[in-house]
C-alpha cells in the first residue's frame, strides 16, 4: 500500500492533469475531422473502412461497465470500476485507500475526494473521457484530427489531437478486433505526461441504475473541510 504521503501527492498531481486535460477537450469525439496522411503513415482515416466500424461499435453500446487500471505520470498505479450510460452518463470510481470518484450525469462533471478536500465540476463537453459518451460517435468532420490508424499490440489504435490546437496533447484509442472491443485510452498533454487506463472484463448491455451517475457524496463545503455526510 502507498504511504499516505506519497497517495496524498499522486491524487493532487492526478487532479491538476484531469484539470489541464478537460481544458482542451481531447476526447471530446462528437465529429473528428479525417486528415490525409503521408505514405509513410497509416491510410487516410476518411477513406478508411475502420473509421465507420468504429463508430458503429461505439454507437451500438447503450451501457457498459469495466475494471480499469491507471497508470500516471508519477509512476503510480490505481485501479477502479468504471460505469457508461450512453448518452452522457459514467462514473470513474477509485479503489481505497483513494476516495476520488468522477461522475458525469448528462450534462456536467463532479470530481470529489473528501480525503484530500478537493471538489470540481466541469460541463461534460470539456472532460477527457467524454468520448465515451458522445452520442453519435461520429469520426469524421469536427473539432479532432485523426492523425494515425495502426496496429500495434494486437490492437486497432487510433491517434487524435485537436484541429485547431494540435500542440496541445493527443489521445490514443486502443481498441481489440475480431470482435471490436474497448481496451483502452491514453492521454498526452503538451508536456508530454502521459496517463494510460486499460480496461479488464468489459461487459455491455447491463441494467445499470440511474443513481450510479448522480452525484453522491456531501456537499462541496464538507468535502473541503473533510467531511464525510455518513
């Protein structure tokens, strides 16, 4: 286990990535502009038969629920559950001895972590993993370039950085085939820090309840003076 010293740190540098990253809105996939791409690259996603594949998977997924494990800048690993209700609804939910949890509920984001007092909230148009969200998936016109499709690792990973701010940091979607499934995402601020979520035991179509993406916890007050309403 993390000394609490050391925890403590990892969450605030993890909080002032999640922040700088939903600033510049990496995966917010609703329409992701195709770009040519030289001969040395992948093909061009717009012509590419697996642009649409993708989307029709994404689009085809109405709930899913998985384990992920995070790895961070500072060389810290955490692990949790994440929850999806398409459109507009997940939950990221930490492992203790964290007590940081991140739900969208349609139309905006809560951040709370009442150990460390720290509380946020941010429209969900402007969160890192709203891709997973979006409703349609469209890949193909819009605000993020898709700069590169290949296969590495046995999976189908797709490279995006934003149209207009492409310095600004990239996200790469790590998917399986045969059949298409979510493995995974990384993230790549314009540092170069990087925070890479893989995905275990993903399941869709699950009955998930309403309450699993509404903020939960005590009000933003009582979090900042580390108080626990139970």
């Amino acid at each position: 286990m993390l000394d609490s010293a050391v925890f403590d740190r990892h969450i605030r540098r993890m909080r002032t990535l999640i922040v700088a990253l939903s600033s510049v809105a990496l995966l917010s996939l609703g329409a992701i502009q195709a770009q040519a791409q030289s001969p040395a690259q992948a093909q061009a996603p717009a012509s590419n038969p697996q642009v649409a594949e993708v989307e029709r998977y994404f689009n085809s997924i109405r709930t899913m629920q998985a384990r992920f494990v995070q790895s961070n800048p500072s060389g810290t690993v955490v692990q949790g559950t994440l929850s999806v209700s398409r459109p507009g609804r997940m939950r990221f939910e930490y492992d203790p001895p964290s007590q940081l949890k991140i739900v969208a509920d349609g139309s905006q984001v809560t951040m709370w972590d009442i150990a460390n007092r720290d509380f946020g909230q941010w429209p969900i148009g402007w969160t890192a993993a709203s891709f997973l969200v979006r409703e349609p998936m469209v890949l193909q016109g819009g605000d993020l370039t898709v700069e590169k499709i290949e296969r590495a690792d046995g999976m189908l990973q797709l490279t995006m950085s934003q149209t207009r701010k492409p310095s600004e940091g990239k996200v790469i979607v790590r998917l399986g085939e045969n059949p298409m499934v979510l493995r995974g995402w990384t993230i790549i601020d314009n540092r170069g820090q990087r925070v890479d979520v893989s995905l275990n035991g993903l399941q869709t179509g699950l009955p998930l309840a309403a309450s699993l993406f509404k903020f939960d916890g005590p009000d933003a007050g009582a979090i900042r003076r580390g108080v626990d309403r139970n």
